[in-house]
C-alpha cells in the first residue's frame, strides 16, 4: 500500500545492525554511535574532541588503513592470517594478532624493508604456537605505547594491556619449556624468534634488565648453532642481524661483548673489501658491519683511562684511522650508487638516514681517543651538521614510526644532546628528540631527552653563566609528558628508574648525568 511505513524483516535487521559495533570503541557504544573502529582514536572522537577509549576485551579490528599513517607505507598482508592456526585461540588474542598483522609489522617496516617481518615471523606464527602468543604480547604492548606514549624506565606499568602482555609471554616461555629436549630441528629457530620477540617486548616496557636478559640468552644460543654449523640460510641471516644489531645498541649502554657472536677483537674491525653497491639492502649491509665496528670502538675506548690511551696508542690510533678510512670510502661509493639509482620516496628516506647513520659515526670515533674536554669544542661544527641533517629528514618525511629495530636518528641526537659542549645544539638535540616520540631498538626518545634535560640543567647550575642559562631558559623545548597525562619529567627522577632497575647504574649515560647532579648538589 503507497505510503506504507512498514518495514521489510530484511530492511529491519540491516538498520538494526549499522547503529552498532560489537568491538567499537566505549565512548561511541556510551553515546550509541556506530564505531569505525580505527586503532588509537576513531572517527567519531577524532571529529568531536572525544576521548577514544577501547576496552581491552574490545581491541579495534585492523582491515583498513588508520589516519596517521601515509597510504604508501601500507604493507599488503595476507588476510585472516589467524584462521590458519591449528589451536583455540581467545578473542583478545585474535585482534591483538590482528593489530600485530596490520599495524606493528607494518610500523617496523616503516624505513627499512625486512625479510624477517615480511615472512619469517609471520610464517611462524601460524604454525608455532609460542611465536604466536610472543607475537600477540608484542602487539598489546605496542598499542600501550601507541596510546599512552613510550614508559619511562621505573614507570608503573600495572594495566590491563602489559598483564596481558605479560601472561602472553608467560605462555610462550611455557610451550617453549616443554619442548626444551625436543629433537626438532625447527625448534632451535623457534626458540630464537621468540627470544626476539621478547626482548623488543621488555625494551617498549621500558625494562632493560630483562631485555637484556632475553638478548643473552638469544647470543649464547646463536653461538651454540653457529659452533655446529647448523644455523645457515637467509632466514638464519636474518636472524643472526636482527640479534647483532640490538647487542651493538645496548653496547652504548655498558652491555658488555662477554657473550658476543664468537668473533674475535680484531676480527670486528676487519670489514670485507667492498665495492660498488648493487642495492639499498647490499649498502645497509656493509654500513651495519661499519656501525658494529665503531660501536665497538668508541665504547671499548670509554672504559680506558688518559694512561691506557697513551701505552697502546699506536695501536689505537691505527684502528681509529681504519674505520675513518672505511666509513669515508663507504660514503663515496654510496653516493655513486644514489646518482645511479632510481629511489621511490620511501627509498630516498631510507637513503637520507644512510647518509645520517654513516656521518654520525664519524664523531664518536674521532673523539674516542680524547680525555682533554676543551679539545671537544674544535667538534662543535661536526655536531651542528649532523644536527642539520636530523632536522632535515624530520621536515622532509613527515611519516614517524613509533618502534623501529633500525638505527635513525637516535645516535646522533644522544650525542649531541649529551655531549657536544655548546649549550644551542644540545637544546636543538633535546628539541628534535621531543618532536618525535619513538624507539630504535634499544634507544629510546623519551628516555634520552629526560636524561639530557637533567644533566644540561645540572651543568647551569653547578657553573652559573648567566647569559647561557638565560639563552637556554627560552631555548628549552616545555618537558614532554610521558604515558600518563599527568606526569612530566620534573616528576620522575633517574632514582625512580635506578630503583627498579640496577643495571643503569653502570651505564655511562646515567654515570655522567649522575656527576653533573652530584656537582650541583655539592
């Protein structure tokens, strides 16, 4: 009949079933809108000014692109991946499996391409439920992160995201135990994938001492397989990489090469012969060698004192000036290999922080050898043009992952931030460590600017220059809040980290600002 306002069962169910989303988030459901369910704020708070609040037994599902990210990063992954699992899994752990599927491994991907994160652990996953349940605690824990910011060490971390996070890996750790005297010999990558996953899991916590535990462990049992010879392949490749770069990070923070890969002092700093670059990976692989070996210079050469410099210093000197010779040739022949090349724009990123990565290893080397801290003022221009370079590739790729394994920008700015001896470029330091809140391996953003703020406003005081602090006073960026909204950097002291964690009292970066506190003090 014309006019009729009745409705079809059909028509009835499909308006019923557009007002609701079963996994939306809390505000929308308390304001009974329909959720678009995009991770980290939705459509509907974002537009209004809301607070988008996602239960934990509610986690966004991930089939689209979210806001923040530039479609180009986008990595295509293969569909209800979590379908191929061969056990029962909880809801939780689905969308968590989910977010890992379609924003974690695409955020670690965001610089670098990596077989590791594009196969191997995804593959695994689906088959091995101890990756699995590494995977998904991994995922809690970065969508903690990517809500509340990058916790602090020491920080209180009792929320519903890092006890699930945690009884996740408690899982994982069990099925692993039970199959500790397991013949498989699968189980040996198994067991490696998963210490991987682990360490990068406590390092987002902002828990060092069992990072550092994990990678131990992972060492020892990549030194037993590489003693047997059973360990090889591209996929073991990846592996071993994934492990050397995160133990030449922590190397920065006194973890020491007690446990390292089997190779001998000389043996690190005897690069292969290399020459013209066939690609981007082939380039980062050498300069990954390069990065190890001054790593491993300039932190060995902290530990020496003015006296153990000057008995061996001909020695000393003659590797010093090795590795300048490499990093120089390394930096020609990559350019030659750009002017050939045809890079898209995630390429020319990759290709800007090459350029960075390479040129940042030149100070830490050429100051290895220097106990005379007046010396240091003739680096000062050398600290400015790395900084210049920072500043450049944070204007000209906006895009900013929150974790990444790969070594960027940090590096650089630690050094200047804490180092260099003009008071202007480690404000500049600071400022660009603020601007961008974010993880490389074992280098954290927040942790390293709270530590410089401390110690540039210990050195002021301790040596009152009233025309530098007054400069510095209106240089210094506001303190950045750290995971929850009311904490700020005047509300957390380096003795709320050493408290739960010992093992930053050795670690140089603590031990110098320590000194610049006690000096003031005294």
């Amino acid at each position: 009949m014309m006019g009729s306002t009745q409705e079809t069962p059909q028509l009835k169910q499909r308006r019923a079933s557009s007002k609701k989303s079963r996994s939306g988030c809390r505000t929308c459901r308390v304001r009974h809108v329909k959720c678009d369910e995009t991770p980290g704020s939705c459509g509907n708070c974002t537009n209004t000014g809301r607070t988008c609040d996602y239960d934990l037994q509610r986690l966004p599902r991930l089939g689209r692109a979210t806001p923040q990210r530039n479609e180009r990063t986008q990595l295509v992954l293969p569909m209800k991946i979590a379908d191929g699992v061969r056990w029962a899994i909880t809801s939780d752990e689905r969308r968590c499996y989910s977010y890992f599927q379609h924003h974690t491994v695409p955020t670690l991907l965001e610089i670098f391409d990596s077989p590791l994160w594009q196969e191997l652990i995804l593959r695994a996953s689906i088959s091995e439920p101890a990756v699995y349940h590494a995977v998904v605690s991994l995922s809690a824990v970065h969508q903690d992160i990517e809500k509340y910011g990058m916790a602090l060490p020491g920080q209180d971390l009792q929320n519903d995201w890092h006890r699930f996070a945690l009884e996740q890996c408690g899982r994982s750790f069990s099925l692993l135990s039970q199959r500790h005297l397991s013949q498989d010999p699968r189980f040996r990558e198994i067991m490696l994938l998963c210490c991987l996953l682990f360490v990068i899991t406590q390092l987002l916590r902002g828990r060092y001492d069992e990072a550092f535990q994990h990678l131990l462990g992972g060492l020892k049992v990549l030194n037993e397989a590489r003693a047997t010879g059973r360990f090889e392949g591209p996929l073991a490749q990846c592996i071993m990489a994934a492990f050397r770069s995160l133990e030449t990070q922590s190397w920065e923070y006194g973890f020491r090469r007690d446990s390292s890969m089997g190779e001998r002092d000389d043996q690190a700093y005897s690069l292969r012969d290399f020459g013209d670059f066939g690609s981007l990976f082939e380039a980062r692989q050498v300069l990954d060698s390069l990065v190890r070996a001054a790593f491993c210079f300039s932190t060995q050469c902290k530990d020496l004192s003015e006296e153990d410099i000057l008995s061996d210093y001909g020695h000393l000197h003659q590797r010093q000036l090795h590795l300048l010779s490499q990093l120089s040739r390394f930096a020609d022949r990559f350019e030659l290999f750009c002017s050939r090349s045809k890079l898209n724009r995630k390429g020319q990123r990759a290709a800007d922080i090459v350029r960075l990565v390479c040129c940042s290893l030149d100070i830490p080397v050429k100051t290895a050898l220097i106990r005379d801290d007046s010396t240091l003022e003739y680096y000062i221009p050398e600290y400015e043009k790395q900084l210049t370079m920072v500043e450049g590739i944070l204007d000209k790729h906006p895009e900013r992952p929150s974790v990444t394994l790969d070594t960027s920008i940090l590096p650089p700015l630690y050094y200047a931030a804490m180092w260099c001896p003009d008071y202007s470029v480690r404000c500049r330091a600071i400022a660009a460590l603020q601007s961008w809140p974010h993880r490389e391996g074992a280098f954290d953003s927040n942790w390293i600017a709270f530590l410089a703020l401390q110690r540039i406003k210990a050195d002021l005081k301790a040596r009152p220059q009233p025309d530098v602090l007054a400069y510095v006073s209106s240089k210094l960026p506001n303190p950045n809040k750290s995971r929850q909204k009311s904490l700020v950097y005047d509300e957390f002291s380096i003795d709320d980290a050493l408290g739960s964690m010992k093992i930053m009292e050795s670690w140089p970066c603590v031990q110098i600002t320590k000194q610049s506190m006690a000096s003031e003090d005294s």
